[in-house]
C-alpha cells in the first residue's frame, strides 16, 4: 500500500479514542461519542465515516468493497440482525475483513481423507457496521460502525486483484473461454490469447489459470451425462470407420459411464513387437472431468516411446484397476507383458497379481524419484544432494547382499532411522532396485530418459481442456504426431554414418542387424570388453574380470552344441544386449558373429522386425515381394548416405511416397472390433 494511503487511512484511525471490535461481541456494540467524533464532514466519500448513508445494503457492501480494494484486501458479508433479534426483519448488517474470526478445527474422519489447507483467517477485526433507518420516512441504510485496523499486512496494488474476491470471469469472457475450449488448446494457450485480446500484460487478467480450470469444471458437472453418450457415440463412429480401433466400456446401476478404454489399431501393431516391456503410468488426472487417466507406453528398436492404450476411471480402487487391466488384454488378443512398471499404486498391484500372475510386476524408478524432494529435501538439508548421489550408486548395484549392506550404512550415516519413507522404501526394494529386478526383461524402461520422452507425449493431449468425446480424438492426434515424429527421427538413425570402434568382425556384424540405438549400447560393451581378461576355469565356464582387479568377476557359461552363453551380471536378461563380460568370451573363443540368438528382433532393423509380421500375415508370395523392397531399401539407404545432396533428395522423395502409401485403404486381415 502506498504511504499517501496509509497517511489518509491514520486521520480515520484515532488508536487512542476507537474501540477495537471483536468479532464475537459485535452485537452488544452500539454508536457510542467516540464512534460519532469519527464522523468527518466531507464531500470526498471515499472512505467510510460514521453516519454515512447508503439507499440498500448492496449499495454499502459495494462501496466498502471498493475502498476494501485500493487499501489492499477484501471483505465478506459476516452477520445480519434483526431489531428483536435474527428473522424479526433486517436492520443491521455486518462487513469484515476476508482474514477475519478463526477457522474451526475439523473432527478427523480416518475414512475420508481431509485437504489440508492453509486458512488465510487470523482474527482480524476491521469492519463495518451498518444500521436501517426510518426517521425521515424513507428507509435508508447508515454506516454506525467502522474500524480499519488490521492485524496483518495489507497487499499491494498489483497484488490484491488476485484475491478470490476480485477475480471475475465476465460473461463475454465465459462464452469465449468455451470457444476456445472446444477447438482443444491448453488454458495457458486461452491465457495468452486473451491477454493479447485484452491488450494487457501477461498476467494482469482479472481472473487466473486455476479460475478458467475451475469454470471449465463447472461446465463438466452441468452436463457429465451428455457428454458420456457423446464420447460412446464417438467411439462407435471411429470403430464403424476404423474396425481396427478397439474400445471396452462400462456403465454403473445408474446407466452413467463408469470406465472406458480403447487403442488403436497403429498401438495393437507395435504392441506385437514392443509389448515385452510395458509401462502403465496412472499418475495422471484429466482436470476438466476430474476422472484417473491410465496409459500404457512402450519403447520400440530405436528407443523411442510408442502408445500401446489409454484408459479413463472414475475410481482408483482394484476393481477399476482389474477391469482396465482385462480391457488391454482383450485388444491386444491376450497376450500379456513380460514386465509392467507402474506407480506405487496398492489397488493397482493386487490388480496386477489376479489378472496378469505371469507378469513382472516393478515400480517405475522415475516416479518414485520425483517424490524425493518433498520426502528428503526439509529432513536432509545441505546433505540431501550428497544422499541422493548415494541412493543412485546403490540402485545400481548388481548383488542383493551388497545392496541391503550399503542400505544399511546409508541410513545410519544420514540418520534416517525412523523416517517413514526410507522405511517404505526399504520394504518394497524387490519392487524397485535393479539387484532384484536384473533377470528380467525391462527393455531400457529404467532409463531416467524415458519419463522426460513419455511425459512430453502425454503432455500433448493431457494439457488440452476439450470435451470429453473429443479427447479420444485429441489422443489419436498426440499418437498420430508421435508416429510421424518417430519415422523422421528412425529416418535419420538409419541414414547416419555408424564408425566402428573395435574394427572387430563381432561390430561390424552388429551394426548391420542393430538399429543404431541398440548398436550404440552393444558398442559400448565391446569396446570396455577389452580391458577384461578370461580365465578358463573348466568346461564351458570361465571367469572375467577387470585387468586391474585381482579378485571377484563374473562367471560365464559357454555351450557350444547349441551356442548359448550366460553371464551373472544378467545384462542380456535384463536389456536384451549382449555384456562385456560375454562378449570378451566370444572373443576368446574366436567367435566372429554374434549369435542369432542374442541379436532380439526387438532390437533388430526395422526390416529384420518386419520380418515377423510378414512370416505370421502375409502368404509366401507376399512375404516374397516384402523381402524384395526391403532390400531395395537397404540400398537405398547406403545410396543416400554417400552424400548430403543424396540424403536430402531421399527424404523428401520418401516423405511423398509415404504420404500416397497412406491414402491407399488397408485390408483388414481377420480383425475383430472390441466392444
């Protein structure tokens, strides 16, 4: 508040002769000298005096509400009387400052979890008072009680407009804020919109972000039922089109949506491929209709993210969690992942245990570090940093033993005995830490990587506060660009030029069947297996270690008859490439391919993967005439790739011919819809 108010507020506010008003008491308070001697006869009625009339009370809340605004805070309606006491007619109504009385403590209820939110109220005691008068014939309202000291800081000008008193959404605004809405951008993009409409600074609307999401939600309520049958409606429409989308809904006693899943036909196709590793992230809401939103992602040959399905609750609890879970099965023909990575979600795991038992259920290891700050930052201080370069090291261990040992040591030397969270945490390790997971399949999904690529891809159509039946189609649109995105992105790892390292026949075999992504991480194996030595230690096992240790190593088991090779530290199991310490065995062995087992066709080209679709859709002739264009390929890409000149003519010649292939109709192969 500037100093001239603060001056012109002090000649209104005699602390020696004005009587502090207790909210609790404010009835037996009555017009008394030392109220009238603050009555100042003045033309300038800005500020409110004793004695002031108004012709209604809406008349003399809306002037105290005004000069509640230029001083710096706002007020609320608090008590009406009557002459005889309340209902015997209005005569006296009371004004206060939003801060004023106390919040009532609320009875604990364990079944219902309580919002624990700060209140803005600390007893304030300015107010005014005023009283109905019918001396002169005609009824008018009189200012009898006025006191402007507050017990807190009063806010600036560019600060007060943002209390919730002072943030309106006109009318012309509402019904502009629902155009917007129903073209699907997000409500910053409206912000911007409208600020830039308005002709004011970014951040001077008279209402906020959290006002525009909260009238959008008010919108949802009004018409929840409608805009389930549309989102059915829409539903059906794709699927007549498309008999390739498959949806799965339910409805409750009331005949009101309660569920609905769907996928995509482009999702089933890269589930065949991709589905060994899923991860079925439920941390996610979608605000305008207050509903869980559940998606399953995958990471294809090039480790990039592809959508598998995406699911719509109205509760968080295990039957929803089993019903979702049935859904996906049912579109991607039964066939369940090897590995599901979720939040920590205790419906959603015992949901996960009945409809998927051969599943590897894990927790995703991004999602639980998010939360890091707020469980550790206050408890831990200078230090939290220091821990949390210790968490990592013993993530990543390999041995179960060394892990719960250096567990140990880390919580005595942070002192984390009793916190609740290193506890959680500890409980649920076989869940989390790789030293429990490393004999499974997880394709990479580990990789703090991955969250920042899968979130920007939700982000696309969770941001986006549309309709509820046109969201299905905003996530078609979000799939859509992360497909195209994706073969831009492939287009350009397979166009590069791959160096060999190792100049090994073992490389260069790689590169010739790997994507680059999966060559990249082999190559880094090869070139570290040569600082590792290999004992023969009886047949078929060996030992390897590093050429500067003495003790410890891994041992790898070797059989020739059928070409398999093991090593302890599971890397093959756990990501699908071949380790260090298996390759430097191979080496030994005068091995100069890798063995066809151990190059996964997940990790293959994308016409070695393709070759699996063909083997299991396509007759023999066709699978002829595949076989044949994927070799015209490959020479088209070691064509392309001896000049920039080459490499631009071949993607734009590409991009065209990819654009007319889509427009021709797919025939559908047996497919069934889901309904």
């Amino acid at each position: 508040m500037s100093e001239g108010s603060r001056v012109m507020l002090d000649a209104y506010d005699d602390h020696s002769d004005q009587r502090s008003l207790s909210l609790d008491d404010t009835s037996s308070i009555e017009e008394s000298p030392e109220d009238t001697r603050l009555s100042l006869e003045t033309s300038n009625d800005v500020i409110p005096y004793i004695g002031q009339k108004f012709v209604s009370h809406d008349a003399a809340y809306e002037f105290y509400s005004e000069f509640a605004k230029r001083c710096g805070f706002s007020i609320r309606r608090h008590r009406t009387e009557g002459k005889d006491g309340v209902g015997k007619g209005l005569t006296r109504r009371y004004f206060v400052c939003h801060r004023a009385g106390n919040t009532p403590i609320k009875a604990s209820n364990e079944s219902k979890p309580q919002r624990n939110r700060k209140s803005s109220r600390c007893g304030c005691r300015a107010y005014m008072r005023i009283s109905k008068n019918t001396d002169s014939g005609v009824p008018d309202w009189r200012v009898t009680g006025f006191a402007n000291h507050h017990n807190h800081d009063l806010l600036e000008a560019n600060q007060v407009r943002f209390l919730p008193a002072y943030r309106t959404i006109s009318d012309i605004d509402k019904n502009r804020i629902l155009m917007f809405a129903k073209t699907g951008i997000s409500v910053q993009q409206m912000m911007r919109l409208m600020e830039l409409e308005k002709c004011v600074e970014p951040g001077f609307l008279p209402f906020t972000e959290k006002d525009v999401r909260n009238l959008l939600q008010s919108f949802k309520k009004m018409d929840q039922d409608e805009e389930n049958i549309d989102l059915l409606r829409m539903c059906k429409n794709i699927s007549d089109k498309d008999p390739n989308f498959k949806y799965d809904f339910t409805i409750d006693s009331n005949n009101r949506l309660e569920n609905i899943a769907w996928s995509y036909a482009s999702s089933v196709q890269a589930y065949e491929l991709y589905g060994d590793a899923v991860v079925f992230d439920t941390t996610h809401r979608l605000t305008a209709f207050d509903m869980p939103l559940g998606i399953w992602v995958g990471m294809n040959n090039y480790g990039m993210p592809c959508f598998f399905g995406c699911v719509l609750l109205r509760e968080e609890n295990a039957q929803s969690f089993s019903w979702a879970l049935r859904a996906f099965l049912s579109f991607m023909n039964g066939r369940a992942p090897q590995t599901l990575l979720t939040d920590q979600n205790m419906c959603l795991k015992e949901a996960i245990v009945t409809e998927m038992p051969t599943t590897k259920h894990a927790l995703c290891i991004w999602l639980i570090v998010a939360k890091f700050p707020s469980w550790f930052n206050a408890v831990l201080g200078e230090r939290y940093n220091e821990w949390k370069a210790e968490f990592y090291r013993l993530y990543n261990l390999e041995t179960i033993d060394d892990f719960e040992l250096g567990w140990r040591e880390m919580v005595d030397s942070f002192n984390l005995h009793t916190n609740r969270h290193i506890a959680n945490l500890f409980a649920f390790r076989a869940l989390w830490a790789l030293p429990y997971l490393r004999s499974h399949f997880f394709a990479g999904m580990t990789l703090p990587g991955l969250s920042k690529s899968i979130n920007a891809f939700i982000q696309r159509f969770l941001s986006a506060q549309t309709r509820l039946a046109h969201f299905v189609e905003q996530v078609a649109v979000a799939v859509d660009f992360r497909d195209q995105a994706g073969e831009q992105q492939t287009m350009q790892q397979n166009l590069q030029n791959i160096s060999l390292k190792t100049g090994a026949p073992m490389e260069a075999h790689a590169a010739s069947v790997f994507t680059p992504h999966a060559f990249c991480k082999l190559q880094d194996e090869l070139v570290m297996a040569a600082h590792y030595a290999s004992f023969h230690l009886e047949d078929g096992c060996f030992l390897v270690r590093h050429h500067t240790k003495i003790d410890g190593g891994w041992k790898v088991i070797w059989v020739p008859h059928n070409e398999l090779i093991s090593c302890s530290c599971l890397m093959f199991e756990f990501s699908g490439i071949l380790c260090r310490h298996a390759l430097r065995v191979l080496s030994m062995l005068n091995c100069f391919q890798i063995p066809d087992r151990y190059l996964p066709l997940r990790w293959r080209r994308v016409n070695s993967s393709l070759s699996k679709l063909v083997q299991s859709s396509l007759s023999n002739e066709h699978a002829g005439r595949v076989q044949a264009l994927q070799s015209m390929v490959s020479v088209l890409i070691s064509e392309a790739a001896k000049s920039e000149e080459r490499l631009d003519l071949a993607s734009q010649e590409i991009s065209m011919l990819l654009s007319r292939i889509r427009e021709q109709p797919v025939p559908i192969h047996g497919t069934q819809r889901s309904r």
